[in-house]
C-alpha cells in the first residue's frame, strides 16, 4: 500500500510539473528568435523547420493558418512605446509609408485572439482598402468603435495588432528587426 502511494504521488507530480511547463512554454515563454522593431516584433521561426516543438504547439494554438516565413512575416504589436499594453481606454494612430511588401494588412485582436467586433464590419486596413495621403503615406486611426480615417475597433478591453507583410521585400526578409514599418502612436486615453 506505501508503494502504490508513493507511486502516485510521483505520477501526480510528474503530470502537474509536465503539463505546468507545457503552459508556460506555449502561453508564457518568449520563443527564442524573437526580432523586435519599434513596438513591433516577430518570431522569425514562424513557418520554418527550425522550430522547436513548444514554438510549433504555441504557433498552431495562436496564430490559426499562419503561412510559412518565405511566403509573410508576421509583425506583433502588445504594448504601445511606454511599454503599456495596448488598451481601448486609449486611441491610437498607425502613420508611415505603406510597409515595403507586396501586400500587407493591419489587424487588431482582443485578449482572446478573436477579431474584435466591428459595427461598420471593418476588421483589418490593408493596401487594398486604405485611402492614402497626397505623399502617399497611410494614417490608421485604432479606436473604440473604429471611427477615424481608414479606422479599425479596439473594442473594450486591451487588444494585440498584427502587420502581416505578405511577400515582403528582400531587404525586409532579410533584416526585419531594420525594416520601415508603421509607427504606433498614443493619443488621448479615457479614465
């Protein structure tokens, strides 16, 4: 009777400590090839053999139907340039050139990597759907309710963004971490 309580003990253990690490590896652990630019980051292992099996497992559960890297790099934005997290109680504006790609889209999602609900049923701004400025430049307002120019909902709560360069550039796919990308800036927040 002593042994079969120590052996279940130690397989209760065993279980708690496998799938505790199992969570903080796919839900809490920075992958190693991380890149940041500006607020902006990316796993450059995305799509690619070299990830290791916790990176696949956190990939697969958080970014459904990613592309492979040689095709879009994935670009993430959770904290704005004070490092606060991203939240609706403030407006934000994406300004820049358009992201050197052959096409890109901006998307925001709320903490459970849903799209946020939109009333004017816009989701996302790409090169396809944002009007331009006279220099060609593209301005993003990130509200509440998505008003603003080319304006996407930051719904109620903190949001992520996602830059998808779909097909970018050699010189982006070869240093990211140095690319022109959109600049996030805050604007007025509401207690």
């Amino acid at each position: 009777m002593k042994f079969l309580v120590k052996w279940l003990s130690a397989l209760i253990v065993g279980l708690a400590l496998g799938f505790g690490s199992l969570w903080y590896m796919v839900f809490k652990a920075t992958p190693p090839a991380i890149v940041t630019n500006g607020v902006w980051h990316t796993n450059l292992n995305v799509g690619s053999a070299a990830n290791d099996a916790y990176s696949r497992l956190q990939i697969a559960i958080t970014s459904i139907l990613a592309l492979n890297r040689s095709e879009t790099i994935y670009f993430e934005a959770t904290k704005d340039a004070e490092g606060q997290t991203l939240t609706a109680a403030c407006d934000y504006t994406l300004t820049g050139p358009p992201p050197d790609a052959r096409w890109w889209s901006v998307t925001a999602y709320g903490p459970n990597d849903m799209l946020i609900h939109s009333t004017g049923d816009r989701y996302s701004a790409s090169a396809a759907s944002v009007e331009t400025g006279a220099d060609g430049s593209v301005t993003i307002a990130l509200t509440p309710d998505g008003s603003g120019p080319n304006g996407i909902a930051t719904g109620n709560g903190t949001f992520v963004l996602l830059l998808r360069l779909y097909q970018p550039s050699e010189a982006v796919a070869a240093a990211p971490d140095a690319a022109r990308l959109l600049t996030l800036t805050k604007g007025s927040c509401r207690a």
